[in-house]
C-alpha cells in the first residue's frame, strides 16, 4: 500500500472539496428559492392591479346569413346559416406613451405600467365584396377593442367616425373572449368605402405589453419612461432607442409577413393569444438572483485555487496545515457566498460583493494569522484571496468573455505552480522516511522518524 504522505494530503483534499458541495448545493437550492419568491411578485402585483396587456383590434365583427339547399334523407330542404365576419382593418396605427412605476412587496420590487393609446384605423369595404350579393343578409355591425384584461381599463374616449361619436359599452362581445370594449355602429357604415375612425385608450398592466398586427398595415409606436425593456415577440422593433431616460421604438408589419387575413377567418373561435403580436416587456435589470446563482458555479474555482495556494506552501516550506484547517477555510468562502445572498437583497449586487469580500478576508486573516503564525503570511494569503474575489467579480460582468478570462486564471495559477515546484524532488518528498527533512525542520518528523505531511 502507499504511504506516500503527499498522495494522501492530496486524497484528503479532494474529500474536503467534494464535502463542500454539499452546501454549496444547499446554497443553490436557497437560491433558487428566492428567486421564486421573488418572480411572485409580478403575479401578486397582476392580481392587485391587471397583467400582462395584449390588444386586438379594433375591427368589426359583422353577422350575416344566408339561405341554401341541403339534401336531407333524399329531400331538398332550405335552411338559413348564420355566420359572422370579422373586418379587419387596412390600416392600422397605434402609438402608446407608456408610464412605468415602481411597486414593493416586502424586499422585492416590481413594476405597474400606464400607457395611453391613440388608434387609428381605415377599412377598405372591398373585402366585403363576398357578402354583398343577393341572397346574403348583414346583420348590425359593432366594433370590438380586446384586451388582455379588463380591469387595466382605465379610460377611453368615444369612438369617431368623421363627426359623428359613439360610446363604447364593457365586454367585447365576441365568442371566445368577453375581455375588453364594443360599440354598436349604425349598418350605413359598412357601405363606405374607406371607414376611418380613430379613439384614445389608456390602459394599466403589469409585465408585458402587446399589439397584434391586425391591420394590411400595421405600425406601433412606443415611448416609455423605463430604460430596460425587453423586445420579444413574433416581430422585433424596426427602430429603437434606449437611453438612461427610457426607450422609444416602433414595429411594423403586414399580411404579407404575418398572414393575420387568413387567421381570422369567419367564424373564428377568439384566442388572441395565439396569434403574432409586436411585444415590449418591462424589464426588472436587478437580477441579484441570477448573478449570484452564477457566482456560486465558480465556488470550487475559488476554493480549489486557495487550496491548491495553502498545499503550495506546505510543500515549500516546513509550516505545515491540517485538513481540518482546510475545511475550516473552504467554509468561510461558502459563507461568502451565502452572504452575498443576504446582502444583495438589501443593498444590491456590486456592493453586497465587495462587503462579503472583506468581511470573509477579515475572518481569514485573523484565523490564518495563527494557523500560519505571523501576520505577515497570513496578510498575503489575504490579498491573494482578495485578488481572486476581483477576478471573479470581472468574470461576472464579462458574459461573453468569460470563458477567456477563466482560461486565462487557470493558466497563470498553473504556471505560478509549475514555476514555484520546478525545483522540488517529488520522489524524495514522497518517501516515507526522509532523513534531510529532519535537518531543515525536525518538528516534522513522527517518533519514528517518518515525515508528516501535516501536524
């Protein structure tokens, strides 16, 4: 069997390594659960107020019959089928001027927006042309404004059709979906070649805001006050500008790119949702959650290095540190990160890092300080576990290089310890009896004679 002192130490090591995962798995899960509660934010603040918005419309859903023959039991028999047509606009312009507003719930924050819309539409009565014929009858025509929920109706303005005005009534009155607005139109209406109307709306939700693209032709217009939006959706903005101040964009889109006219069909079952809309969400950038979740993934990175700098220092110098020491030390660099969780709830990421930073160097510098008797190494153990912390902290903010920067840190350490060794006899140093050892340092001799690796 070997005794090699030196294979041991190493043994012991990784044991240590591998018995913190334990709470590094501990600290993921509570990470994890936090973050949880905190998406339950925006579900408690949906159920206060409204959630996410999603308008369709305005068009005019128009019911009309007509008669046919149908063969039944070998007889010809009349019926009258009803159906109903939605009248999708020509085009189709919606510019909203959004408010975004900050709300707390215990520690976590979310966000209710206001946006007042102005919409205009035309209609083309070509694409009645089918159902103006003999034999078919129009039923009265109303126009129909959906929303994604009702309560985040705040206001809205008469409907104008040239100088005539009519009221909007609750509810959309269409099958498949009651959310949202109606207004009965006269049946003169549908004789007109080019409707326009237009109407003001202001609305309240939480979350996302979305426009289905009803129109031939359609454009959104959208200024806000909140300067981390997320644009996702069937459609990106053809044009956007985020500044520190908010974000204005504008999306456009047609039937040639979003085939909306063979979608809503006659007889079409309502479901909004399922039909392509331009979004913009608003966005929550204090994400402390996924940063330290992130963070906790190069834990063993950090305590791997410290351990491999404290076995670098026991195998050039006679001072030597027991495992328990060891673990004792990969504890406090867990802790670290379990109060960098706390912290940055409160006072934010960056300087929850740098307060976890030197309180977990305070800690270590005053153990290190007697398990390496004197302050002079102990304080450079210290700035080099404070060196790592910045190194990682850089890894953080660098996404996109932050393979080339970890590469980058396990190259140097491993060249420092190519560098420091490359004198060392590893054959002599794992011997079991080592005479030369007991003249630079015989406290590391057993009873025996044999040389211990730690005390």
């Amino acid at each position: 069997m070997n005794k090699s002192p030196v294979l041991w130490k190493m043994l012991t090591l990784i044991g240590c390594l591998l018995l913190l995962l334990v709470p590094l798995s501990l600290l993921s899960s509570l990470i994890d659960e936090r973050s949880i509660w905190r998406d339950s934010v925006a579900d408690k603040l949906s159920q206060s107020t409204s959630g996410p918005q999603r308008l369709f419309g305005p068009l005019i859903a128009i019911p009309w019959s007509e008669v046919v023959t149908e063969t039944r039991d070998g007889k010809e028999v009349t019926v009258q089928r009803s159906h109903l047509r939605y009248y999708l606009p020509k085009n189709l312009r919606v510019v909203g001027d959004q408010e975004v507003e900050k709300r707390n719930v215990g520690i976590y924050q979310g966000q209710v927006w206001r946006t007042g819309f102005t919409i205009n539409a035309t209609f083309d009565s070509e694409q009645l042309a089918d159902i103006k014929k003999p034999g078919i009858t129009l039923g009265d025509p109303w126009l129909v404004m959906g929303v994604g929920d009702s309560r985040g109706i705040s206001s809205v303005t008469p409907l104008n059709i040239g100088d005539r005005q009519f009221d909007f009534q609750p509810g959309s009155d269409l099958p498949g979906s009651s959310e949202g607005l109606h207004v009965a139109l006269p049946a003169e209406v549908l004789q007109e070649k080019n409707l326009a109307l237009n109407f003001a709306l202001k609305l309240q939700g939480t979350q996302r805001l979305e426009v289905v693209p009803l129109g031939k032709n359609s454009t959104f217009d959208l200024k806000s006050n909140w300067p981390h939006p997320g644009f996702t959706g069937s459609f990106l903005p053809e044009q956007r500008q985020i500044t520190p101040d908010g974000f204005t964009a504008r999306w456009q889109s047609s039937w040639f790119a979003n085939n909306l006219n063979s979608l809503v069909r006659d007889d079409f079952t309502v479901s909004s949702d399922k039909l392509p809309a331009f979004s913009a969400m608003v966005v929550n950038p204090v994400d402390q959650y996924q940063q330290t979740e992130r963070a906790v993934k190069y834990a063993i990175l950090l305590i791997g290095l410290t351990y491999m700098a404290f076995f670098l220092f026991e195998t050039l110098t006679a001072l030597r540190v027991h495992p328990m020491q060891y673990l004792l030390v990969g504890l406090s660099l867990v802790m670290f990160f379990l109060v960098l969780l706390a912290l940055s709830e409160h006072i934010g990421f960056n300087l929850a890092w740098l307060t976890a930073s030197l309180t977990c160097a305070a800690i270590n510098g005053f153990y290190l300080q007697a398990v390496l008797r004197g302050w002079r190494r102990s304080l450079m153990f210290v700035g080099g576990l404070l060196v790592l912390d910045a190194v990682l902290w850089q890894l953080l903010q660098s996404e996109d290089s932050a393979l080339l920067l970890g590469t980058g840190v396990l190259m140097a350490a491993l060249a420092a310890v190519m560098a420091l060794t490359r004198n060392i006899d590893w054959y002599r140093l794992s011997a079991t009896v080592m005479p030369e050892v007991a003249t630079d340092g015989a406290q590391d001799l057993d009873e025996e004679g044999r040389f211990r690796l730690w005390k």
